[in-house]
C-alpha cells in the first residue's frame, strides 16, 4: 500500500521503498516550487512524466519536458518548479543510495520556512 505525504507545494507517494532504492510519485502545484536542498546520502533519477519542469541545479536552470529524465548527484543542490498556471507537474523520482531517510534532506532556502 502506497503512503502518500502532502507538503505545502503538493505531495508525494511512494510506490516502492527497499534497502537499496526508493521511488515517490511527485506532484507539485501550479506556480509552487519544492526547496532548494542537497542530499549527502543519495542521488535522485526524476523522470517528468506530466507538465514542464524549471529545475535548478548548483544554480543552473534548465526546462525539462515531459517524457525526458535528469540525474541529481550526491550533495548537488537542487530545486524544481511548476511554472504552469493551471496543471500539476509529475514527476517519478528513484532514489539510489545509502540511505533514504527524509532527514538526509538539508535545505538551503525555502518559499515556506522550514
């Protein structure tokens, strides 16, 4: 059974968690962003799968469209945005790495102050 987490920007689902991979189903809102984050104990594989993605990465922006993936690394940091009006973005993210935890998550800047 999939968990799903609601945060100020959208939610997430995960749809598999094991030692060795985790994989969430990320919706983001129209106009919301996640924050601007690192992780030191895993790297991220995101697929956009519905919408356009702005992601941010070690201060690069770049679109990302629709059926097209990009890799976050170890420690580099990062952020996505739906820039649409109206519709959500989706994206699948798989987690390779050590650990998978929510608290391996350390935020640089933040639309809600966390």
């Amino acid at each position: 059974m999939s968990q799903v987490e609601e945060r100020p920007w959208g939610t997430f689902e995960i749809l598999l968690d094991e030692p060795y991979t985790k994989v969430k189903k990320i919706t983001v809102k129209p106009g919301q962003r996640l924050s601007y984050q690192y992780h030191q104990k895993r790297a991220e594989n995101w697929t956009v799968v519905v919408g356009q993605a702005l992601l941010t990465i070690d201060g690069v922006e770049m679109i990302i469209d629709e059926g097209n993936s990009f890799l976050i690394p170890e420690e580099a940091r990062h952020r996505v945005m739906n820039e649409s009006d109206t519709d959500d973005l989706v994206i699948i993210e798989v987690q390779v790495g050590e650990y998978f935890g929510e608290d391996d998550i350390v935020r640089v800047d933040d639309d809600y102050g966390r």
